[in-house]
C-alpha cells in the first residue's frame, strides 16, 4: 500500500486552522483503517472454511473404457472371480507342512482413506494366510506384435511388512481351473510389488518357453524398482513393447525402462559357445604374473634384529607426575554389608575406584621412559618382485558350441494368457485391489487412470495429511503461525517483515497474504495524521476545505485497502473451490 507522503506534508501545514470537526471526521477514518486488518481476516477466514471444511467425494462411476479385460470390481464381481481351495505345493522347500489356501477375499470400500464414495476393491481380509483368486479372460489375450498394457491399484491399508500384492497373467490352457489354482499354476506374467525385511522390489517375471525344448523358464528382471510401502491407492503399470523393450509406471511416472534382451536373468537367449567341461588346465600351465627377483640380494646394511620401537632416551619425568601416588584407591563410600560374615566370606575388601588425583596429573605410580619408533628398523628382508617370464596368462577352458543355443528374437511375443489371478502370502490384512486394466493401449490405461486412480488420490492425501499430528504451537515455524497474544512485539515485526518483502515484488500479493500488516499500516498512518492535527488545532470554528479534503481521501484510502485485503483473499479462496469442483464434476460424468 503507497501513500502520498507531499499530501501528507500538507495537511501537517494546513492543521493549524483544524478545529473539533476536523479531528471528528480524522476520527472515523482512523477507526476505519484499525478495523480493516481484522475484518479483512475475518472475511477471508470465513471464505475459506466454507471451501475447505468437508470437501465432497467424488462418486465412483463404472468406466466406458474397453479393453481385453477391465475390472472394477461392481456388484457382479462374483461370477467372474473364485477363490481357490487348492493345497499349495511345497516340494523342494524346507517345510514338510501342508499349506492350504485359507484366506478369505471380500469386495468392500476402504476403510482408510477414502478417496471416492461407493469406490469397492478386492480385499485380502487375513494375516499370515495364503490367499488365491483367478478371474477368466472373455477371451485368450494374444500380444503378438501388440503392446501389452498391465495397469492396476493397490492399497495398503495396514502398510506391508512381510508379503506380496502382486499379480499373475495365466497361461492359457485346458486345464485352467480356478478352483485348483495355486502357486504351481502356469503363468505368463508376474507384476507387482513384494516387500519381507530389507526386500522390497516390484517383481517382473516372464514365465519363457524355450523353442527347442519347449520347457518353460523364469526370467527375472535384474534391477526392479522399489515399491511404495505407503496406504494411499498406489497405481502400478507395466507397459511390454513389440520392439522388447519395456516400462515399468508408479502412479503414472515411469520408474524403470530397458529391453528383455539384456535386462533380464537368466537371459531369454542362451550364449552361443559355452567352456568344454571336460577341458582341464595343463600341469605346465603357469599362472603367476609377478615371482620374486631370484637375482636380489640382501644388502650388507640391512639389520632384520632391530626391533620396531625403541626406549625414548630423551624423555624426562614431567613436573607434575605423582610417583607416590597409586592409579586406584579404595573407595571411601563403599561400605561393608550388614550381613557379610568374616569367618564365612572372608575379610572384606572394599572395591577400588580410579585416584581422583590422577585427574588432572599426567600420571601417577612409577615413571617409565616411553618408547618411540626405531629409525633403524628395517624389518625382514625379502626379494622384491619382477614380471614373470614364464607368465602364460589367466587360464580358461576352451570354448566349444553350444548344444541348447537358440535365438528368441522376439521374447515380447508371449505366451497366450487365460486368466488373472492373485497368489500371495502376506502378515497384513486389508490389501485392496481395484481398477485393473489388461489390454493394449497406452492411452486408454492413462484414460482410465484419469477417470479413477488420479480422482480419487488427492482426496486420499488430504485423509492422510488430516491425520498427521499438528505442530507444536508454542513453536511456531513460519509468521501464519505467530499468535499475537504471546508475543505482541515479535508478532508485529514478524508479520511487516513478511508484508514489506513480498510487497517489493508485488503489493498486491503482500495485501492478500498479509492483511492485517496492510490494514495495520493503514490505521497507523492515520493515526499520526490525527496527531499531528490535534497538536497544532487550537481553535479554528471550520476546518479549511484542504484538510477535509485530506480527511476524505484518508478514509477513501482505508476503504479501497479492505476491499483489497478481502478481494485478493476471495480470489485464492475461489480458485481453490474451482479445482475440488472440476474434480467433483469430472467424476459425476
């Protein structure tokens, strides 16, 4: 806010003639401009709790998006998906029990921050369980040549310490029975994230038949992303492209990037030669680069007897060593217990505490000469060494064909895919699956994202920050956060430091962000002009026209700054309610 400082000057000249009527209308402006600081933060406050208190969830909507499979997870949920009641097949670990798949499955809205009502999802209800469920493809899913898009949520609702919230893309066959899926069922495609101790990774595994003996192997992604071990809805992505390269998405940015060819391990294409097994490194062969010198000698001068320290001859007993003194003392608090027995336990002996006037001397008891390093000591001679002459190399086997090498140039080309399903152990309850995608396009999944994920997780976010524990008031971080009544003095100049920095760059800005500052300077500025006016009026019948005229512009000033304190406070107040509307109506449609 910039004030006239020549209009101000002449009302100061022209106060002498000011009288009662003059000082009455200086008066009410003053009044006015005190006022604005809190009727301008009272207006803007009420703004705001009006926009913010209780925000309106967006309500879920079924998608029109199609793809070869999309799920939601609606009312019908149930004829698509079935819970296994298989035993899992533990040969070739190291447990002889028989596990069965136990868990219960259940379709329910989150019960921790909730983004979007009527929003249902998958939900793993035990702890320390073994949960499976298969979902049937309409129809087989074919990539050949196709970019494969595998989009879907997760929600750890009680966080993850030990389990999986991963996925697996059935390989589609026969003898696909839901009722009997388990951890041996064939797969094509394992994605999602798995976390137990210091592993957390999201896993990207390619179930990989090899075409020439048509057996089927695990390929593994080398360097998988971390997951985000967090209980908002995180959207995980995996995009497989016909080129062989791939990307792996968390909440629509890309984390990971490379090519089946070479980031992957075992790789999808054995190496063309492999060592002879039966090749064997000659007895002659020799493998020693560097040998002693065998033409060194030790030279006359070299003393290997010196020993590697020596008494310091040099060294004298410092002033303040106390020879009389011992290192330990007994302790003087120490007392003998009640019930210690002499012709039993013996005399007793009080326990020993370090000298204390050992402390601050440079030692007590008997004084020894300190050793030092020995400039003579040499040590035990040995022969330096030199290149070997007869240095053959490092030795391999040879190299001879390999008899299972082929070429996959396209391992993108999956195997057919029948069915989704979930096949986890996990020491959490409550993992929440939803909107999961299947299908082969880019845009569409970023669509459907759109529609759901990145609907409902900026209300998810404010769930969550809700939650976390308010800060200290007494510590107060920034100047919004002072309170006027614990330190009025410190108060004041926190907040015309804040207002005169931002108004350097932007007045208005400053209004908007500090208006009590704004409508303090006014009401301040006024009041000294009604001082100086009342010093110098002494008896003048009218005021001059001037000064009215100053009075006026005064109070015209004041009113145009609490129009702008609370005008630039509806504005931000308004673009804010702007967004939650758009969000609101964008998932109404």
């Amino acid at each position: 806010m910039r004030f006239n400082a020549a209009a101000l000057v002449s009302t100061a000249l022209l106060a002498g003639s000011v009288n009662a009527h003059g000082q009455s209308v200086l008066k009410d402006a003053s009044a006015s401009a005190s006022s604005v600081a809190t009727e301008a933060s009272s207006s803007a406050s009420s703004l705001v709790e009006s926009a913010t208190s209780g925000p309106e969830l967006p309500t879920f909507t079924p998608t029109s998006i199609k793809a070869d499979f999309v799920e939601q997870f609606t009312d019908d949920w149930e004829s698509r998906w079935k819970p296994s009641h298989a035993k899992k097949d533990m040969k070739g670990s190291d447990k002889d029990e028989e596990w069965a798949y136990v868990g219960e499955w259940a379709v329910e809205v989150p019960h921790v921050y909730k983004g979007m009502e009527a929003d249902k999802g998958l939900v793993v209800k035990n702890a320390a369980a073994h949960h499976a469920i298969s979902a049937k493809f309409p129809k087989k899913i074919d990539n050949k040549g196709k970019t494969l898009v595998v989009q879907y949520e997760v929600k750890l609702q009680k966080g993850l310490e030990c389990g999986g919230a991963y996925m697996k893309l059935l390989r589609d066959n026969k003898a696909l029975h839901q009722e009997e899926f388990s951890n041996t069922s064939p797969y094509v495609i394992m994605f999602g994230p798995d976390k137990c101790g210091s592993t957390n990774k999201v896993h990207f595994i390619i179930n990989h038949k090899n075409p020439k003996t048509s057996e089927y192997e695990e390929k593994h992604l080398t360097s998988p992303p971390a997951a985000r071990i967090v209980k908002t809805s995180e959207l995980y992505t995996l995009i497989v492209h016909p080129n062989n390269t791939f990307a792996i998405k968390l909440n629509g940015e890309q984390v990971k990037e490379g090519s089946l060819l070479e980031d992957f391990s075992p790789a999808f294409n054995p190496p063309k030669e492999i060592d002879d097994s039966k090749d064997t490194k000659p007895d002659t062969w020799v493998d020693e680069a560097r040998v002693p010198d065998p033409e060194a000698v030790k030279p006359g001068d070299w003393d290997e007897e010196e020993p590697f320290e020596i008494v310091d001859e040099e060294a004298t007993l410092p002033e303040d060593w106390l020879v009389d003194e011992p290192l330990t003392i007994p302790d003087p608090e120490a007392q003998k217990p009640e019930d210690w027995d002499d012709e039993e336990d013996g005399d007793w002996i009080p326990p020993t505490v370090p000298n204390p006037k050992c402390e601050d001397a440079s030692g007590c008891g008997p004084w020894e000469k300190p050793t030092i390093k020995n400039p003579a000591y040499k040590g035990k001679w040995t022969a330096p060494y030199i290149d070997n002459p007869a240095y053959k190399g490092v030795w391999a086997p040879r190299k001879i064909k390999n008899p299972d090498y082929f070429e996959d140039k396209t391992p993108a080309n999956l195997e057919p895919m029948g069915a989704i399903g979930f096949e986890i152990w996990t020491m959490q309850s409550d993992i929440l699956f939803d909107n999961i995608y299947i299908g082969h396009s880019i845009e569409d999944a970023e669509k459907f994202a759109q529609e759901t994920f990145h609907e409902k997780l900026p209300f998810e976010k404010l769930a969550e920050l809700a939650e976390k524990p308010k800060v200290d008031e007494n510590k107060p971080k920034s100047p919004s956060d002072l309170v006027f009544m614990d330190d009025p003095v410190h108060y004041i100049k926190e907040k015309l430091d804040l207002f005169f920095t931002i108004a350097q760059n932007d007045p208005i800005q400053a209004v908007k962000f500090v208006p009590e500052a704004a409508g303090g300077l006014v009401a301040v500025l006024v009041t000294l002009i009604a001082l100086v006016i009342g010093i110098v009026s002494m008896g003048s019948s009218t005021a001059p026209p001037a000064v009215k005229k100053a009075a006026a512009d005064v109070k015209a000033s004041t009113a145009d700054a609490k129009d702008k304190a609370v005008d630039a406070a509806s504005s931000a107040v308004d673009q804010a309610k702007e967004t939650v509307s758009k969000r609101t109506t964008r998932s109404s449609s």
